[in-house]
C-alpha cells in the first residue's frame, strides 16, 4: 500500500531527499503501521515512534512488542519478575 505521502517521498531523488533528511526538512524514514495502517515519519533526531493506536517501532521502521512491562521503570522489581506480571497480565489474571 502506497499513500500519497510515501509516493511524494519515493518520487524525490535520492540525493535531494537524503540532504532535505538532514537539513530536518523531510523524515529520514517512513512506513505504514502494522497494525492501524496509518502513515508514520521518523525524523532526524527522533528515537522510536509511537502510533496513534499505540503500536511502537524503533528508528529503522521494526515493531517492537506491545505487551512492554508497565513496571520497567520500577527498580524494586528484577527482570524475571517484570516479565512474569506481563505475562500474566497478557492472560488477563
């Protein structure tokens, strides 16, 4: 699937699209959401991207999982416990 975004982008030339990317004037990357569809720019500067439905990809454009631990940033809980309570909340227990 091609948006009118991604055509505009691929029809620039290479050089002018990789100066414009630098300069901050045109993304660096893009690509449609895996899982809504939606268009997704990444711009220089910019670490993962996080969809309006809530997918996440990093710079290169790769989904990264949902199911991230909401106590990643708890430093009382190690990495073992972390990964247990998402599974069980990925159960719904």
């Amino acid at each position: 699937m091609t948006c009118k975004e991604c055509a505009r982008l691929e029809a620039m030339d290479e050089d002018v699209r990789f100066d414009a990317a630098l300069d901050g004037d045109e993304p660096t990357n893009w690509w449609h959401c895996q899982k809504c569809g939606r268009h997704l720019d990444r711009w220089k500067g910019m670490g993962d991207v996080i969809c309006n439905c809530g997918a996440q990809y990093n710079s290169g454009g790769q989904r990264l999982r949902d199911d991230w631990s909401p106590y990643v940033d708890d430093d009382e809980l190690g990495d073992m416990e972390q990964y247990e309570l998402s599974q069980l909340r990925r159960e719904g227990l």
